[in-house]
C-alpha cells in the first residue's frame, strides 16, 4: 500500500480486545510495509557499521605503508557511503509510508466506526474524547507502527557487530558482548514509571481536550448566561495540570536519555583501557583498536532506536486503548426476522413505560428529565436492548428488536433533539429514502422554512435556494433555521412511524403554533410521536401521556390533565402544586370564569380566563383600601 492509494477499499476488521493487540493487529496488515522498512533498515544500519572497519583497515594500512589495502580501504568506506545514504533515504521513505498508512487506517476505522453508531456515539463515549483519537492518538499510533521495522533493523544490526567483533578481535569483543546488553537494558527499570507518568500524561490531555472541545460546542451558551470565564478558568487549571504533567513525564525520559549515554561512554572507556593494554602488549595491532573503538561508538546510534521504541510504545499504548475501546463499541444490529413482508405497522407501544402511541395519531409526550425524555425516544425508535435489559417496544405487536436493523429504520425515524445537517445543497439534504408521498416543498412549507429559503436564496448564486450550499452542520443557519430544515428533512422522509425530541426547541411562540399545525396536518393518518413539554404543541395532540420516573402515569389531552394532573402541570407550567395551593379560587366578576386571588385587600390581581395553549383573556381587578 502507498499513499497515492489512500484510502483502503477495506481497512479490515480490528482486534479490539486491547490496545497492544490492536497495534498488534496493525502490524501484521502492514506487513509487507514493514518488511520493505526493514530490508532498507538493514541496508543503511549496516553501511552506517561498515564504516570502522574501513577506517581501521586504512589505519593499518598507513601503519604497514601498503598502498594496495589503502585503496582497499578507500573503496570500502565508499561503499558504506553510498549504501548509507540510499538506506536512509528509502528508510525514511517506507518508514514514512508505514506511518502514514497507519494513521489512515486507524481514521477509516473510526470515521465507519462512528458512521455506524450514529448518535449513539457521543452517548457512551464524550465528544472530546472521540476527537483525542481521531487527531492527536492516530499520529502515536502510526509513531509506533513506522518505530517497530527500525528497531528491529537496529536490533539486528547490533547482534551482527558484536558477533563479527567476537571473530575479528575475541579479546575486545568479549567486552564488547558483556557491555552491549546491559547498554539495551539498563534502562529496562525506569521504563514502568516513564510509562505511568507519559499514560498520566496523556489522560490529562485527553481531558483537556474534552473540555475544550465540549466549551466550543456549548459556547453559544456560555455567552448567553455569561459563564465564560467560568470555563475558561477551568480550562486553564486542566491545561496547568497537562503542563505538570508533560514536565514530570519528560524528566524521566531526560533520565533514560542521559542513562543511554553515560552507559555507552563508561563501555567506550572500558574498550579503551584494556585495548590500550592488549595493544602495549602486542596482542592486537593499532587498527584493530581503532576499528574496536569506532565500531563501539557507532553502536550508540542503532542503540538509541532502543529508547525510540520505548517512547513510541508509551505513549501509543494508551492512544491505541482508547482506540480500541471506540472501535469496541457495538450498535445493536437488532435480530433476523423476516423483512419480506415488509415493516410492521400498527400501535406503537413501550412495555417498559407503559406509553402507547396509537396508529394514526399524533402523541406528544412530557417527561419532566429532557435525558429521561431523550432515552425514551431512543426506545422508541426500536434500538436492540441491551443483554438483560428492558423489553423492546412493539410496532402492531412485533418487537422491533426482533427485526433487522433496516426493517426497524424503515418503520420508525426518530429525530433527536439535536439533530446534524450535514454540508451540500438543500436538495441533497431533502434527499433521503423517503415514500414519495411528501414533496420537499409540503415538508418545507409544513416546517415553516420560508425565511430559511430566503436566506438560502440570497446565498445561491442563480437565486435558487434549492441549490444553496450548506456549510458543515448548517453553521452558516441559525439555531432555529438548522432545527426546522432538519424537521422537514423528517417529514420528507414520511416513515410509518415519526418520533419527535423537542423539534420546537430552537423557534419562537408563533413560529411554534404555525408548525404544530403543519406537521398535524401532513401526518395525517401517521403515526407522531412528540416528546416536549410546549404547551403549543400539547394543545394541538390527539393523546397526551405524561412519563413520570420511567413510566405513563396519566393520559388524555392536554388541557383536561392541565387541570387535574399537578405532576403534568408542574412540568408544563414550571409552577409548583405549593403555589397553585396558595391561590385562592373564586369566579371573576367580569366574565364569570375561575381567577386566583389571596383575597388581601390592596392585591392587584391578573387573572388568566384560560388554559395555557389557548387565547388569553387578562381580567384584572383592583380593590383599594380605605
């Protein structure tokens, strides 16, 4: 594989049990990468190598005054010459590709990862975190698949040198082979702390970036009840703690590092005094010590591929883990029945909560907890339950767990309450599997997208807003401009069964009623499903059932349980049962229907002649004391 062949057709299936098996995994199917790093590995290791045993041979040469070996020499060390600079080079080159393959492979991953899951991403995993790996975690991970093939070339090519230094010069090379391994390993027992202090490191970070990246999602908020500096001095005690982190990490690693030079510096002045010995003692010539030397001192270069790896595989461990546990994450595929016949249809009913939708009509439900009420929706649209779990909801009796993934998809859509508009025109964002029986126009019009399509159309270059570009998420919209497009991206679509979270959320009163009545008449004869607690909304239902700690408690429209429902009143007119109770009621002089007063003479008295959701008529009645 070669960059120019980006992106893989299939990047495979992952072992995800652990992060050292998915980087495990990584390597063998970037095998034949990694065997072309490590034949270039060789090739320049080796060349870099050769290099003291040309320059002993010339010495000894010079000392002999043999012109012959001389030019012997010469052409040896221009052979190590070139076959250094064309390993290197072609090292770099596959060491390169290996990592960024790597990291592109580990992004395709996560990108059909994350396709697949959907909005049930960030519901188990944080938003930051998903970005953590997706940027920063891919480099480490491509670090430690591109450090693997050199360490290996170094690690051969230090075996070779001190089995040929065995032959060449026994006497020295005994040293030579006493001294290596514990060059390679005296670090060994400062590698655990190194590692917990680069994970501590790294989950910081981590952290840090997932407050981050939650504080640019919620800012819009933030600004709105002035809680920016709040977060932002939050932000600055997590970054001071990556700092302390990052600081204590490196002086470790400064450790290793100073340990993996003083330890060669102590074997070359070993190698110096006793060759000195051996030379005085007319044992070995002085070429040969001076090939012993240099070969001792060039080993620090493959040697230090010894600490890379150690680094490398800190600090991807815990990226490659995290990695995994994205990877890990299953969207259930719901069961294997028969999709022949089609969707189900029918009654929609929860047998967890005891809500029944009937067919045809349209439910609002209240649920005083919002995540009580997005849980709900996400039940209602026929996710599989989880192993011991609550039981699946019933279409027309069928569990749609029991079904497969895209019959259940194709029976119930449910928009959340923050649904994503993703970049192009209006036309691609309408175009969705759809019955055909609702035109992007009806839906538009039943949206209240008109404004919407004015400021598209001024956007469009032929002044049609149907071609409009979209920018990523509709950032360019407003919030209520982005929840309205995404509501008539639902109704186009026209499944059997629609489940709406807050799609009103965003929009104003009027705006509010208009698309209450719109989407009641559109989805007529379908079943609608509307979690909210808007009163516009509520008023306009055919059945309205209050969810109260996971379950229906109260059914029947909206005024009626306005009236003799506290715990729905409660909900829908944030006024607790105390207050009502503490209002006295009598009827109104004026027009006769029920008002509110404490009866205290001096009160001034507004009086509300109707529910919420209907006209308001404001009777207000002063008493002056004498």
């Amino acid at each position: 594989m070669q960059i120019r062949d980006l992106p893989y057709l299939d990047p495979g299936l992952p072992d995800t049990r652990s992060g050292l098996r998915y980087l495990v995994w990584l390597g063998r199917k970037q095998l034949g990468g990694q065997l072309k790093s490590l034949a270039w590995g060789m090739l320049h290791f080796v060349s870099v190598m050769a290099l003291p045993y040309g320059v002993g041979f010339a010495v000894q040469a010079v000392v002999e005054r043999s012109g012959s070996r001389l030019a012997l020499a010469g052409g040896l060390i221009a052979l190590a010459t070139v076959g250094i600079a064309l390993g290197d080079t072609m090292l770099h080159r596959t060491a390169v590709t290996n990592w960024i393959t790597a990291a592109a492979r580990t992004q395709q991953l996560l990108a059909r990862r994350t396709a697949e899951l959907g909005s049930a991403l960030t519901r188990r995993v944080a938003a930051g975190e998903v970005v953590a790996v997706s940027t920063g975690d891919v480099e480490k991970i491509g670090w430690f698949v591109e450090a693997v093939s050199r360490f290996l070339a170094a690690a051969l090519t230090v075996v070779l040198v001190v089995v040929g230094l065995l032959v060449y010069q026994p006497a020295i090379g005994v040293v030579v082979a006493i001294g290596v391994p514990v060059l390679a390993l005296g670090v060994l027992p400062l590698l655990p702390r190194a590692t917990r202090l680069a994970d501590a490191q790294r989950e910081k970070a981590g952290k840090a970036t997932e407050l981050a990246s939650d504080t640019v999602a919620g800012l819009r908020v933030l600004r709105g009840i002035g809680g920016e500096e709040l977060f932002l001095q939050r932000y600055r005690r997590a970054s001071q703690e990556v700092r302390r982190a990052a600081v204590r990490s490196a002086r470790m690693w400064s450790l290793i590092t100073a340990a993996q030079v003083l330890l060669p510096g102590l074997l070359l002045i070993a190698v110096v005094w006793y060759g000195i010995g051996l030379v005085g003692a007319g044992r070995i010539e002085v070429g040969e010590l001076v090939t012993v030397y240099s070969a001792v001192m060039l080993l620090t270069y493959p040697l230090r591929h010894f600490e890379e790896i150690a680094m490398a595989y800190s600090f991807s461990r815990p990226s490659a883990r995290r990695a995994a546990r994205v990877l890990s994450l299953e969207r259930p595929s719901g069961g294997s029945g028969d999709a022949s016949d089609g969707p189900p249809a029918g009654d929609l009913y929860d047998p967890a909560s005891g809500l029944l939708a009937p067919a045809g009509t349209l439910t609002a439900v209240v649920c005083g907890d919002p995540d009580a009420a997005g849980r709900l929706a996400e039940r209602l649209g026929g996710h599989a339950a989880e192993p011991g779990g609550l039981p699946s909801v019933l279409l027309g009796g069928v569990a749609l767990d029991e079904q497969p993934r895209e019959t259940a998809r194709a029976a119930v859509l449910v928009q959340d309450k923050d649904p994503v508009l993703l970049s192009g025109s209006l036309t691609e964002l309408l175009d969705v599997p759809a019955s055909g029986e609702v035109s992007a126009t009806e839906a538009l019009t039943a949206a209240e997208c008109a404004d919407v399509l004015d400021a598209l159309a001024q956007a469009a270059l032929d002044g049609d807003p149907m071609g409009a570009p979209i920018t990523e998420r509709g950032r360019s919209l407003s919030g209520g401009q982005r929840q309205r497009l995404a509501l008539a991206r639902s109704l186009v679509a026209d499944p059997e069964v629609l489940v709406l979270d807050e799609p009103t959320s965003a929009v104003d009163s009027h705006t509010e009623a208009r698309i209450a009545e719109g989407v009641r008449a559109l989805r007529t004869g379908r079943t609608t499903v509307v979690l909210t607690s808007s009163p516009l909304l509520l008023d306009r239902a055919d059945r309205v059932v209050l969810v109260h700690e996971g379950e229906a408690v109260a059914v029947g429209v909206h005024r009626e349980l306005l009236q003799k429902e506290p715990r729905y009143r409660e909900v829908v007119t944030r006024e607790t049962e105390t207050e009502t109770e503490r209002l006295a009621v009598r009827p109104s002089p004026s027009t006769g229907e029920t008002v509110g007063t404490d009866g205290n003479p001096g009160d001034l008295t507004i009086a509300v002649a109707a529910d919420i959701g209907a006209d308001i008529d404001i009777d207000i009645d002063i008493e002056e004391t004498a």
